[in-house]
C-alpha cells in the first residue's frame, strides 16, 4: 500500500495550499536618500541605515549581530592573544541588538521575515529579551552545518543557526514560496577574509524563497557582504552596510 496518495494536487488545491509558489505580496516603493545607494558596500552604522528606510517596506532583512555569547557563555577557553584576534578585534554589539531588532520589525512589510542568525547559547537560553516590543514571532529555523568542525570542551561546534522571524500576519501561503529548503543545509566555508562569513547559497535560498525578483533585501551589519553576493545571484537588490565598510 502506498504510504500516502501522491496525486499532484488540482491547480485550484496547489494555488490554496500552504506549499503554494504563488506569491502574492509586492514590494512598495522606496525613495532611498542620496546618501544611500543599492547594490554596494556602505560603510556606516547600520542602525542609521535603517532609520534612513520607512514603515513596512521590506521583505527581508537578514541580521547577523557582532556578540560574544557563545565565546563567553561557553567559556571556549580559548581566545588567547593570537588566536581568535580577528574576532576579538571587531566591534561587538552589546545593547543595540534590541535596538536593531525593534528598528527591523518597524521596516519590515507585514508578512515580512528577519533572518536572525544565532549562537547555540541564545538558541538554547532564549533571545526574548532581544524581541522585546517587537511584533517579531519565529516561524521556522534552519541549522548550517559547515563542514568544519570548531570549538568545544564537550561537542564540537560544526553549525550555525539562522531563525526566521515574520512580522504580522503570520502566514506561509502566499508568502514563502521555496519547499525545497531542507533544516540542515550543508554547504562548506568559503574562504574570505571575514571571520564570521554566513554561507551564501543557504541565503540565496531563504532571499528566493520569501522574495520576489528586484526587491530590496537589507543586511545592516554585513561584513563580507556574503547577502551582497547572494543578492545578486537572485536578481534581487541589495541594500546594507558594515560599521567597518
Ligand atoms: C557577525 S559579522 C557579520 C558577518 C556577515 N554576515 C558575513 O556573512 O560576512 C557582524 C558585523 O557587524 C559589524 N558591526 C558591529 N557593530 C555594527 C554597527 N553598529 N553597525 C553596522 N555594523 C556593525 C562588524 O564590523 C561585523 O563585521
């Protein structure tokens, strides 16, 4: 006996399922100040990009917040005077991470996603104080394993974590539109100069999914600018910036 009826649903059952392609949400408009500009790597403070950008007007924003939770939670033991100084040497964010997050949730399009990458420490003893007077709920997370293996005086670090997070209403039909994306995405560090590189496939992946062609995709604190990358794959535009350019 077949374990479940694989008839290809009617168009009409496809177009009213969850796991529907059809996207129906659109972009509005966006006047960008002079100051700010698509598709480059800004150098400035990624909170006064935000506050450049008005209510409800981006599908996605992808945030990958400079802290040291899991080095000192942790307590790796092992950020010595040479090794992890590239690390050590960015600048962290401490109290602006809710800042952050509240600044995303205001310019988010309703039904829009955040997606938060995070240490195993604030997967594990919760990030709530992060989403405090947000409306941000989560909605999915997928795990990056890196091919690598990392740190650990018990396991041994080989992933990463980015939680999605949609804006109200919280919905998947007509919002998300990739079902192939599987919670454990392999795909090996590439080589850069940035410590903290994020895969770019998986974030090509997450931008397709919940996107459409030509929309504005916003990084405030990207680094390499891997979502720069992972932007252009997708024809989407890319709009972010790192303090330290
Ligand atoms: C975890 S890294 C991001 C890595 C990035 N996702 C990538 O794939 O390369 C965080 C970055 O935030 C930057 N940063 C720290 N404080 C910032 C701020 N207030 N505004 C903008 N960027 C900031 C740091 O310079 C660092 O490059």
């Amino acid at each position: 006996m077949p374990y479940r009826d694989k008839t290809p649903p009617s168009p009409e059952t496809a177009r009213n399922s969850v796991y529907s392609s059809t996207r129906n949400l659109s972009q509005p408009t966006i006047c960008l100040p002079g100051s700010l500009a698509y598709d480059v790597r800004l150098q400035m403070e990624g909170l006064h990009l935000l506050a450049a950008l008005p209510d409800d007007s981006i599908p996605v924003v992808i945030f990958d917040p400079q802290y040291r939770g899991v080095l000192e939670h942790l307590a790796y033991g092992n950020e010595g005077e040479t090794r992890g100084s590239p690390r050590r040497a960015l600048r962290q964010m401490k109290g602006e991470i809710p800042e952050f997050v509240r600044a995303i949730d205001r310019v988010l399009v309703p039904s829009g996603h955040l997606f938060l990458w995070m240490d195993k420490y604030h997967l594990c003893s919760g990030f709530q104080d992060w989403m405090a007077g947000t409306r941000l709920e989560v909605v999915d997370m997928i795990t990056w394993s890196k091919k690598k293996i990392g740190m650990g005086y018990r396991s041994r670090r080989v992933g990463e974590h980015v939680v999605a997070l949609q804006k109200p209403p919280r919905r998947a039909k007509g919002v998300w539109t990739r079902h192939d994306i599987p919670d454990v995405w392999i795909e090996p560090v590439a080589r850069s100069g940035h410590t903290h590189r994020k895969p770019v496939g998986l974030q090509a992946a997450l931008i397709e999914a919940v996107s459409n062609p030509g929309d504005v995709i916003v990084d405030p604190a990207a680094g390499s600018f891997s979502v720069l990358e992972a932007c252009r794959q997708t024809d989407r535009r890319f709009l972010g910036c790192d303090i330290n350019g």
